[in-house]
C-alpha cells in the first residue's frame, strides 16, 4: 500500500469512499509527513488542529454518502490565498500578523467540497519570482536533489510544487500571473494548470497584477488536476471577471483518445542557446501526440518575442496600483516613526520596511511607467502588443489549431542562489514560454514529461483555446500516459 | 532612454517608498536593465492596434445599486496597527 500522503487525489476519493481509509487517517499521515520536511520550508503556517477537525467533519458526510470528489482530501494552501483567522501574508512582511476576517471563494468553495486545509504554503512574496528566492519566509528547497546543490522549486508557487513532489498533501492551490503554477510544477515534476483567465474567481486571492491573475490547480496527476479545478472553478458575483458559464464535468472528459486532433507547433518557441535536452523532449513530446493520433502541424506566433517585455509593462503597472493600499494604516505592518514624522513618512517607511528589493523595484518600474510623459510610449504600447499576442493565438485556432506544445521551461531547476548577481532581467527569462498565455488569458498546464541528463524533472506545456479546459486537460491526460513518468524524488529531507 | 538620480529619486517618493541616497545608484541601474528590456516594444508596429482593455470578451455585469454587505466596523478594524474608538488612527494630516 502507497503511503497515505503519497496518494493521489483520485486514489484517495475511491478510498474514503470505499471506506478503506478515513479523511483523519490521510489528514494526520500529510501533516506528519509536512512536519517532518522543515528543511523544504514549504508550509509556513502550519493549522494542524483546523485540519483535524476539517477531516473529522469530511469523514462524517463521506459516512452519510453523497460527498463530493474533494471531500475529505487534504491540501496545502498558497500564502497569496485569505484564509479566515489564518495568517495570509502573500510571503511579505508588510502583511505581517495579517489574519483576514473573511475566506477566499476558491478556499470557500474547496472547504464548501469538503476539502480539508494543512496550512499555509510559502511562495514568492507577492508572488513576484520564478525561484521562491523573494519570501520573507526564506527560500523554498526542491525536493529533487541530485547533487549537492539546493535547488529551487521555481516560482513563485514554489511551496506548492514542492509539497506536492514530496508527498506533504496530496495536491495544493497556486496562482499564476506569468507561469507561478507551470514553471515550479515543471522545476519539481507535477502538474500544474493554470485556467482560462475567468474560470477562478479572483476574490479574496492577494491581487498582483489583476488582468493576469488567475488560481489553479497543482496535483500529482492531470486527473487530479481535473477533479480539483472542478471544485475551484465556477462565477462568483464578487468577481466581476469572473465568467458566468458552466463549469464542465472535467475529470469526465478525460478519455485520453486524441484522435483527429490538431497540436500546433510554435516556430517562434526554439529560442537561441535552449539546452540541447529540452529541444529533444519537445521533439518526444509532438511524437507522442502523434503516435496518439493527433496530427502535428508547424505553427508560428510572431509576436512572441515581445511577450516578456510587454508582461514586464503591464504587470508591474498593475502592481504599482494593486500594492498602494499597503499603507500601514489599514493591516499588517506599520513602522515607528520619528517625532514630527507625519503620514508621507509613515507611508515611505512602512512600505520600505514591509516590502523587500523585487517588489519595491516591480511597484517602482510600474510607478514610473504609468507615470505622466511615459503613459503611452510604455503602458499603452504595451497593451497595444498585448492585442497582437492574443490575436497570434486567435488566428492559429481559427486555423483549426485544438492545442499548441511548447517547452514549459527554458531549463531545469537551478541551484538557489545562482541568479544572485544576475540583473532581474535573467530571471525574467524563466518565464518565457509560460508569459504568453497570461497576456492572451488562454489555458496552460505543465506536465512532468522526463528526466533531464542529471535527473531533474522536465515538463512539456500544452495551450489550450479558452474555455476549454476540459479538452486541454485531455490532451494532457494523453501526453501524460505516454510519457509515462512516475519518478519521485528520493526522500533526503 | 536612460534613468539618472533624480528620476530614481522622484519615482522612488511616487511609489511612496523611503530609498537611501547611497541606494539610488543601483536603484537607478537596476531600471535601467529593465527598461533597456522593455525598450523592445518600440519595434513593434502598433499603427491602429487598440489597447487591450479585458483579455475575455464579455460585458461586465451589472447589479443593483443597493448595499449588500457592512455593519461590521470591528472586523474592518480587526487587523488594523492602530485603531481607536472605531476609527483608523493615523498621524495629524491636517495643520
């Protein structure tokens, strides 16, 4: 038998409902597999008695039948979600002892499902990194390790991707602005599914760049991946952005037969100086698509390049914006002042106190470009190249195109530590097969596809045209049985 | 386009952000790298291209304009550094 915290979200839904193990038996085997990985620091504030009582209420209404899938299924939880009277600091100090009164929708509705909370998981702060470098936690480890070297889990979902990899809850909550659920789900060899701009509600997720944002899944499996969006997804009238359409029977979708289907192939994504390695699992990737029966065509995407810096306009901007209501008046941290220090100081110096170095320079990047004399030669035009990303994408699925295959990443996990002096801009590059589908609000999901030449995961990324999610995570599912990865990492924490 | 000291130094107080003088020089570095990145986009023609204002195409929805939520000023304050007699406190704004 597979350890109970090793389970998937499908095995264990069977299990409890079979009666073959109760919601406190997985409960307690995922919190003392959590207490005993400190040296991961993925969770950060641990709830060990809400959990237990979470589980205890699950077990009751699995008994009384009729549960719904998640009922009962423990999970880890991303700081950057407000969870009631829990500490919800999106990994900053300015939200330092920050217990909101109020619960997330996507926390509401998995709880609602019956889904049961480990603790909180760290990330980068504000979700800004793509190596969980940022928090004010300290850094996240990946459970992979293949030499001596501490690697990073990616970011900035990084304590998701790596709780999940190392069996400490079955599946966990992220959010992905540019690739923060993709990007460590590829760094740690797990799934992760970011949905159609929409598909989540936003409501009650610590906002970083809000035209980006959107909450996803992070699990051992595409079925998991499926069952847990199902939980997740849906409209919610405190989100205006939040589409009112039927959510779908996801994991019903799941037949794995792709036949007939079109996988387009971006040109435009062979980038110069990519390792020799992720050019060949892309290449095994589009020929098990084919094998599968789909049929594989080239495709290009011309505006591609200017993505990242286009995100780089628009995300901090929206940041700048988002960021001002910390102002040490209304929660978390509030800086001593000095006689005669009035509001502008109390607000430069709880905001230099509370924020650290990558999100000072993203609120101030933002500030400057949303500035007067700067508004249109950088904000404007940057939305203007953001309509000419999504219409790339419009035109290849008006093309008759179900999918695009991509690299999810442009390397594996690096050791932490290596972009220290680095300018902002390497790290940036992380991001640059993921950012594209944030700017055109399209699906994304990143599945474990192989090992690279020294043993660390990789991870292919398929595209799907929005709203469908179901189909995508079908052709997921396909990819996923014929890559057939089910490496873990060896346990050393 | 190139960010010296003083630009580092106003964007800084906009932000409302306290930065040391010492701090400026590679404040000032750093935007430069990526602006030096973003700089970019001026290659891209955007002749009669609209700014992207919603990445969905829908009609945002409307409700009534009634309240639905309130009456709750200790949670509001709950979490608050500093607050008296249901209030906010903050330092004097006002001479």
């Amino acid at each position: 038998m597979t350890d109970l915290n090793a389970l998937t979200i499908a095995d264990a839904r069977d299990a409890l409902r079979k009666g073959d193990v109760t919601s406190v038996e997985l409960t307690e085997a995922c919190l003392k597999a959590a207490d005993g990985a400190k040296a991961l620091n993925a969770f950060v504030h641990p709830t060990h008695d809400l959990a237990l009582e979470q589980a205890k209420a699950a077990d009751a209404r699995i008994k009384d039948g009729e549960a719904p899938a998640m009922c009962g299924v423990p999970l880890g939880i991303k700081d950057l979600f407000c969870t009631r009277h829990v500490p919800s600091q999106a990994a900053s100090g300015i939200l330092e002892g920050f217990k909101p009164e109020y619960e997330s929708t996507v926390t509401r509705q998995l709880f609602e499902s019956g889904a049961v909370m480990l603790g909180k998981l760290n990330m980068d702060e504000f979700a800004m990194g793509s190596s969980n470098e940022t928090s004010v936690y300290g850094d996240v480890v990946n459970p992979w390790k293949v030499d001596d070297a501490q690697r990073t889990p990616g970011g900035s979902s990084g304590g998701s991707a790596a709780a999940v990899a190392a069996d400490l809850c079955l599946a966990a909550t992220g959010t992905d602005t540019g690739g923060s659920i993709r990007q460590p789900a590829a760094f740690t060899g797990t799934v992760g599914l970011k949905p159609t701009y929409g598909r989540c509600s936003r409501w009650g997720i610590v906002a970083f760049a809000s035209s980006l944002d959107q909450a996803g899944p992070m699990t051992k499996t595409v079925r998991d991946a499926a069952i847990m969006l199902q939980a997740m997804a849906g409209h919610d009238p405190k989100d205006s952005t939040s589409a009112d359409i039927p959510v779908p029977d996801f994991e019903s979708m799941l037949t794995g037969d792709i036949r007939g289907k079109t996988i387009g192939i971006p040109k435009e994504y062979h980038m110069e100086g990519m390792p020799a390695e992720i050019e060949a699992l892309w290449t095994d990737g589009r020929k098990m698509l084919q094998d599968a029966g789909a049929k594989i065509v080239d495709i290009s995407l011309p505006h591609t390049k200017y993505a990242l810096p286009a995100y780089y306009v628009i995300a901090p901007a929206e940041a700048s914006s988002n960021l001002a209501r910390y102002d040490g008046v209304r929660f978390g941290h509030r800086a001593k002042l000095a006689q005669g220090d009035g509001i502008t100081e109390m607000y430069e110096k709880t905001r230099a106190e509370g924020f650290g170095d990558e999100v000072k320079r993203r609120v101030m990047v933002g500030t400057y470009v949303l500035s007067a004399g700067f508004y249109d030669a950088y904000y404007n035009r940057a939305r203007k190249v953001r309509t000419l990303i999504k219409k790339d994408f419009e035109d290849v699925f008006a093309q008759g195109v179900d999918a695009i295959l991509t690299p999810a990443t442009p390397s594996a996990a690096f050791p932490l530590g290596a972009m220290t002096d680095a300018d902002p801009v390497q790290m940036y590059l992380n991001d640059v097969f993921t950012v594209t589908v944030n700017l055109a609000g399209l699906p994304g999901i990143a599945v474990p596809a192989g090992l690279d030449g020294q043993g660390l995961p990789l991870g292919l990324q398929l595209i799907g045209r929005p709203w469908e999610e179901g189909d995508l995570l079908n052709t997921a599912y396909a990819l996923e049985q014929s890559a057939g990865f089910v490496s873990k990492p060896d346990k050393w924490w | 386009m190139s960010i010296d000291l003083d630009t580092a130094r106003r964007v800084a107080h906009l932000a409302r952000i306290a930065v040391p003088e010492e701090d400026l020089p590679a404040l000032a570095d750093e935007f430069n790298a990526i602006l030096g990145f973003i700089e970019q986009l001026q290659e891209v023609d955007v002749e009669g291209v609209e700014p992207m204002t919603g990445v969905t195409p829908m009609r945002l929805k409307r409700r009534e304009d009634v309240v639905t939520d309130g009456g709750m000023p200790d949670k509001v304050l709950a979490n608050a550094p500093d607050a008296r007699e249901g209030f906010f406190a903050v330092p004097k704004v006002v001479e």
